[in-house]
C-alpha cells in the first residue's frame, strides 16, 4: 500500500467512503467466481470485517461533525455522484458493518442447518449484496443512489427470505409479498425523486436541500414529500405498511432475520430521517402537519397495537416480529416530535434497538437449531438446558423492555424527556404504557424458558460456541451502552444536530 | 382552487394524464388480481409508468438528440433534450427486469411448492397451516393477524 | 422441433449474424448508440433463440450453465475492478482519466470499454442464466397436452 501512497494524490484514507461499499462489492462476485464451499464465509466474514474497520475509521473522522465528501469517477458534484459521510450516518454504516460482522460467525453453524450445502456460495453473494445495498444507501450524497443501493439491497433480501423455505414453505410466499410491496415501496419513491427532479433540476443532496430551501413548498415538492414518506414507510414498516414484515421474519432464516431485524429497518429509517429533515425543510408547514397528524399518531398506534398482537403470538420468532413494528413506533415517534432530543432518541434507539434485536434473534435462531421451532411449548423449559442461550435472551428481553442498566433503557429516556420538552405529556404517558405491554410479552418468553417443565423425552445441548460468543457480545453490549451511555447519546446528538440543521447540517 | 380545463391542462400535461392512468391501472392489478403472474404483470405497468413520467421530462421542446457533433463544435443555437433522466431510467429499468425475474421465479418456487398461484388458495393453505400448527401449539388465542 | 426444417437452417444462419451484431453494439457503443447493455441483451438472444430452436440441452452443451454463473460474476468483477485499478493509480473510484494522465480523456476511453465490456459479459450471462432457470424446469404439460 505504501508505494501507492507515496506516488500518489489520493492516500488509501481519502478512499474509505468508497471502499466501505466496494469491498462487500466485490466480495459477492469473487465469493460466486470462486466458487468454493469452504472459502466462501472466509471471504465474506474477511470483507465484513474490513468493512467494519473502515466504519470505524469513518466515524472517528466525523465525530466531532465534520463531513467527509466523495466523489466517484472524479466529478464533483452536485454534477457527478458524491459520497457523504457525516455524524448520521456514519453512525449507521458502524451499526450495519458491525451487526454483519458479528452475525456472520453466528450464520455460519446456523445456515448450514437452515439451507442445503450447495446453496451456500450463493446465500454469503446474496449476503454480500445486501450488506453493500444498506451500506450504499446510508453513504451516498446522490438521491437517485439511494434508490439504486436501496433495490441491490432489497432484491437481495427477497432471495435470503426465500432461503428460508428448505424449513418452511411460507417463506416463499412472505418474500413474494415483501417483493410486491417493497417494489411498490421502492416505485413510489422514483416517483418522488422524479417530482424533486422536476421541481429543482439536480439530485445531489446538499443541492436539493438548497435548492428547495431557495424556491419554498410548492406543489410539486409536497407531493414529492408525500410519495418519498409513503415510499420508504413501506421499507421501514410504519404502522399500516407493515404487512410484509411479521411473515418475512418468521420465515426467513435466523441469520438473516436477525441481519436484517437489525439493519434494514434502521437503514430505511435513516433515509426517511435525512429526507425529511435534511432535503425537505422540516419547517415547511406541511410537513410539519405530517409529521404531527399522519406519523404521530401511526408511531402510537404501532407501539399499541404491534406489541398487542405480540403478545398473543405462540411463536417467539413472530412474536419479536411484531415487537420490531412496535419498536419503530419509537424511533418515528422521535421523527415527529422534531426536536434535538426527539432525534437524538430516534437515532440512538436506532441503534439500540438494533443491538437488542439482535441478540433476540440470534436466540430464537439458536433455539430453532436445538428444538427445530420456536413455538413457546417447543422451547419451553430451555432454561434448564440452555442455561447461556436463556440468559442472553433474558438480557435482551429486559434491554427490549427499557429496564434500567440495559441499552433499551436510555433511548426511551431520552424519548420520554423529548416529549415531555415538547409539552405533550400525554404521549410520554403513552410510551411507559406501551413498555408495560412490551413486559408482558417478554415476561410471556421468560415464563415459558424457566417456569415450565421441559418437554418430555427431549435433552438440548447448549448451543455450539460459534453462536453463542456473537449472541453474548451483543447480550453484554446491550448492557455496556445501558451504562456507558454518554458514547451512544453524544454520537447521536452529534447525528441529530447534524440532521436537523437542515441544508446547513449538509454543508 | 378553481381552474378551468384548459387545453393548456388537459394537452399540455398529456405526458402527467397518461402517467397517472398507467400508474393506476398498474397499482389496481397489483392490488385486485389474485394470480400472482398477474400482480408482476400489473407492477410492470406501475413501473412502466414512472419510466414514462421520467422520460417525458426529460424532453425539452424543440431540442435535438444530445450527442455532440464529431467534430465536437457546440453550435450554442441548438437546443438539447435533457439526457440524464433517460440514463436515470436506464437504470430503473434495469431494476425493473430483476424484480420481474425475481418474482416469476418465486412464483415458479411457489407453484412447486404449493400446486397454485391463486392467492385466495395460497391463502387457504397458509390458513390451514397455521390453524394446524395452533392445534399442536397449544393456545390457539394466537393466530395470524 | 425436429421437423420444422426451415427454422432451423434459418436460426443456423441467424445465429452468427446476431451475434456479429452484438459485438458491433458492443463496441461501437462509443460512437454511437448503443453499449453493454444492449449488447449483452442481443448476444444472449443468439443463445436464446438456439436454444429454442433446438434444444436446453443442446445450447447448455455450447455455454454450460456453470460457466454462465462465473460469467456474471465476472463482468461484475471486471467494472468494480476497473474501479478499484483507478484508485489505486491515484484517482477517485472509476475516474478512468488515471489510465493516461498525460491525456485523459484516452483513458477514460479505455475505462469505458472495459466497463462497458463488465457489463456485456454480465448482461449476456444474466440473460442466459435467467432463460436456462425458467427453461430447466420440469414442464407441467407435456407437448402433446397442448
């Protein structure tokens, strides 16, 4: 690497914004090319972890709310497509890379479970493909780019859930509906970027911002507005656009359930957040109006209803399912306050959430490899036998909840606080409800691991080492950031101020 | 707000009318047709529509093909069409085609798997499932929402 | 199709000519309309319509379908790698002005061919393997049920 360093302009650190994408790029075709079944979760747990090293590096430049900018092929934009990191979303790329780097060792003994040898190769490109769609759309500066990083991303994960139905045939039809609504989702946002086209003549970030914020609300801008919110709400699974998401968890494979519960989601969030804060102004009054009456009230009634109907679930998979669609009714509920600390809370829910999930998954996946389902009377009286699963799930059950001491904890209190800033005491009332309704549910989990009798006739191992030390670094960092909390708060009050200083934040 | 139907309205945004119309006859076949070679049918025509939308704004009126003369002199005179919207939705496009493959092969997964494409009967046999799968699960307050 | 006689002396002679076709989109695509996309769409017709004509098994003989995955995988390789060989001759990711910094608009000629060239070779691939997946598969109704 040196002799390029010393010959040239451009030293390897002015390339991480674009290696962060190209190397799981380049990861999928070599995986596929190579063709080996033993090199390839080598090479894709390799590409992984390089590409959380360069996150990390990111996020140590941008920390302090500098931007770092990009420009592929040489032009610069607004012209050509620019590469933009700052606090935000180098925030997400470290929560993607990391989540993939810790989910690939847990895969490993999980798909081959899960899906037959000769489709192996195959499932890490996919993998590879899907973890460089969610890195792309949280990095580019380009809006059409996004679009472009948000379908590789998303074609990918229709074919990981479909892996699922070697166990279940469901899973085919649960990708066909993710695929019918997730393209419609995908359309409607063209159809969004082509109104903001129109409207202003460029699609580079930092000058659509500008550019909007110089011409006002017009017609043409609000009905873009409106096309990108109902767009990516299908993507982030706001409240009545959830449907795919329940039947694409429960039959997806663990690994990938637990990816994409922890990434995607969180990646569709985040360009909502720089949408509608950092494009479109979050003065203009109507999307103010819709953020208050159309995204608030949906964020309520997701937490309410989604943790509900997890509630009476018989299945631990589907049951976190629903509690994904209860938990983004916090973050959005952060969106719509449009406040500093409203986002900060969004943003460091975004993460904590992800982290929480995670580890969620990963048990339910590793139940299903011991007792082959995750019905409650399956797994029941597990504790016993899987005293380490059981207990990482308790931790995240709790840090789901928002118990004290655990990660889940501290962006609820930061939720809690903004509202209350806000004056809408009523809505933080709310939010303490709808934990004890997610008591419930987890409380439903712990009774059946350690109150009730094992199954007759069954003797689980605990789980292989290879998914339990990834599950128990995510258990231990849901309780790591329930205390250290001022690294998580202040990287996401830095995103946040990024965030809401609109065209200004981008510049 | 009180507009008239002008022929500047109705002609002059015939490129919007067509867009829309296609835009909702395709969401109506996604959203009304229980075959699902039907719905990728009708969400061909959905995206077909934006391709429409893009590409019709691109054209400026009066401007000529944008390739530059061989021996690249700019005569500033002539007017061009706008290119990037096309080379946006050559990528759409692109796009457009794996979700089509994508999803007729899920559909032919299906077929084998479920001897139907018919959403009323995939949903019958989904239903059957999970009521089976209550049966043995106990509870069966559960059930799919 | 055995019997169909004149198809098949005509897709023998077709064959060729799309193919001679291709290559010209292909790399003419510089000059004129045309490109790896457009390319990579009719060389896979040749195959296509061979295939057709006469049979998977045939045309899997010419272009084995192992080959047609590393195909794909290849042209994706070739564009990121043009990319990546441009930064690491000191310019952004696929700013081909690095393969002749004394007159760089020669080298983003040859970045373009190559990338051009990643693209036709996936295109082809792409095409193909989508034809063999939806061809490969057990039929329902037998010729003679129609």
């Amino acid at each position: 690497m040196s002799v390029e360093a010393t010959q040239t302009a451009m030293t390897l650190t002015d390339h991480l914004p674009v290696l962060q994408v190209v190397v799981p790029l380049v990861t999928a075709p070599l995986i596929v090319l190579i063709g080996s079944r033993r090199l390839t979760w080598t090479l894709a747990f390799v590409a992984s972890v390089i590409s959380f090293a360069i996150a990390i590096l990111l996020l140590m430049q941008v920390i302090d709310g500098s931007v770092i900018s990009y420009n592929i092929g040489g032009w610069a934009p607004p012209l050509g497509i620019e590469y933009r990191v700052d606090a935000a979303n180098a925030f997400v790329l470290l929560l993607v890379t990391g989540i993939s780097t810790v989910v690939l060792p847990y895969a490993r003994e999980s798909v081959r479970s899960e899906i037959p040898a000769r489709h192996h190769t195959l499932f890490y490109a996919a993998f590879m493909l899907c973890l460089t769609g969610l890195l792309g759309v949280a990095i580019t500066g380009d809006a059409f780019n996004v679009f472009v990083f948000l379908e590789i991303s998303s074609l990918s994960t229709y074919v990981l859930i479909s892996m699922g139905s070697y166990r279940d045939k469901r899973a085919l039809t649960a990708s066909y509906d993710y695929l019918i609504m997730g393209t419609i989702g995908a359309t409607f946002f063209v159809i969004g970027l082509g109104m903001l086209y129109m409207a202003t003549g460029t699609l580079n970030m930092a000058d659509l911002a500008e550019r909007i914020a110089d011409q006002g609300s017009n017609r043409t801008i609000r009905a873009a507005f409106a096309f990108i919110v109902v767009g990516m709400g299908l993507k982030v699974a706001i409240y009545p656009l959830h449907l795919w998401l329940p039947n694409a968890y429960t039959y997806a494979p663990s690994a990938v359930t637990t990816f994409l519960a922890a990434t995607a989601t969180k990646v569709a969030i985040y360009v909502l957040l720089r949408f509608t804060l950092s494009i479109f102004q979050p003065n203009f009054l109507f999307q103010v109006n819709t953020l208050e009456f159309i995204i608030l009230p949906f964020a309520i009634l997701a937490m309410f209803a989604a943790s509900f109907i997890a509630i009476f679930q018989t299945d631990f998979k589907r049951m976190l399912a629903y509690s994904s669609i209860a938990q983004i009714g916090y973050m959005l509920l952060g969106i719509s306050l449009l406040s500093e600390n409203g986002l900060t809370a969004t943003v460091a829910h975004l993460f904590n959430h992800g982290i929480t999930k995670a580890t969620l998954f990963m048990g339910v996946g590793i139940l299903v490899l011991r007792a082959g389902g995750s019905f409650y009377n399956r797994i029941q009286g597990m504790g016993e036998t899987m005293p380490w699963t059981s207990a990482a799930i308790v931790i995240g059950g709790l840090s789901l909840i928002g118990v004290p001491g655990t990660a889940g904890f501290i962006s609820k209190w930061v939720l809690i606080e903004a509202t209350i800033e806000k004056g809408w005491w009523p809505v933080s009332v709310l939010i303490v409800l709808s934990s004890l309704l997610a008591v419930i549910y987890v409380w439903r989990v712990i009774e059946t691991l350690y109150l009730k009798a094992p199954l007759a006739g069954t003797d689980y191992k605990e789980a292989p080492l290879s998914m339990l030390i990834p599950m128990w670094i995510l258990a231990l960092a849901c309780i790591y950031f329930g205390f250290a909390t001022d690294v998580t708060i202040n990287a996401a009050r830095t995103a946040a101020q990024g965030l809401l200083a609109g065209s200004a934040g981008m510049l | 707000m009180g507009f008239e139907l002008t022929q500047e309205y109705t002609l002059g945004h015939l490129n919007y009318w067509l867009f829309s119309v296609l835009m909702m006859t395709g969401l109506y076949i996604v959203v009304a047709k229980g075959n699902l070679v039907k719905k990728i049918v009708g969400l061909n025509i959905f995206q077909t529509s934006v391709f429409m939308l893009y590409i019709s704004m691109g054209k400026v009126i009066g401007g000529t093909a944008p390739i530059f003369p061989l021996d690249m002199e700019i005569d500033p005179d002539v007017i061009y069409t706008n290119p990037l919207p096309h080379v946006l939705i050559l990528t759409a496009i692109v796009v457009g085609i794996a979700t089509t493959s994508l999803g007729l092969a899920l559909i032919v997964r299906i077929q084998e798997e479920f001897n139907t494409i018919e959403e009323e009967d995939l949903l019958q046999i989904e239903r059957a499932i999970a009521h089976s799968e209550n049966a043995i699960h106990g509870e069966p307050m559960g059930g799919r929402a | 199709m055995r019997h169909h006689l004149i198809l098949r002396v005509i897709t023998k002679m077709l064959v060729g000519a799309i193919m001679l076709f291709a290559f010209y989109v292909q790399f003419h695509g510089d000059f004129s309309p045309g490109g790896g996309f457009q390319a990579g769409v009719i060389m896979a017709v040749a195959f296509i319509l061979y295939g057709l004509v006469f049979s998977l098994q045939d045309v899997q003989h010419v272009f084995p379908p192992w080959l047609v995955h590393k195909l794909i995988a290849l042209g994706v390789l070739l564009y990121a790698g043009t990319g990546v060989v441009s930064m690491f001759l000191g310019n952004s990711f696929l700013d081909y002005g690095a393969f002749t910094p004394e007159h760089p608009s020669h080298g983003q000629h040859y970045g373009i061919f190559a990338v051009e060239l990643g693209v036709g070779i996936t295109v082809t691939a792409v095409m193909v393997a989508i034809y063999y997946a939806f061809a490969g598969r057990p039929p329902r109704l037998s010729d003679e049920e129609w």
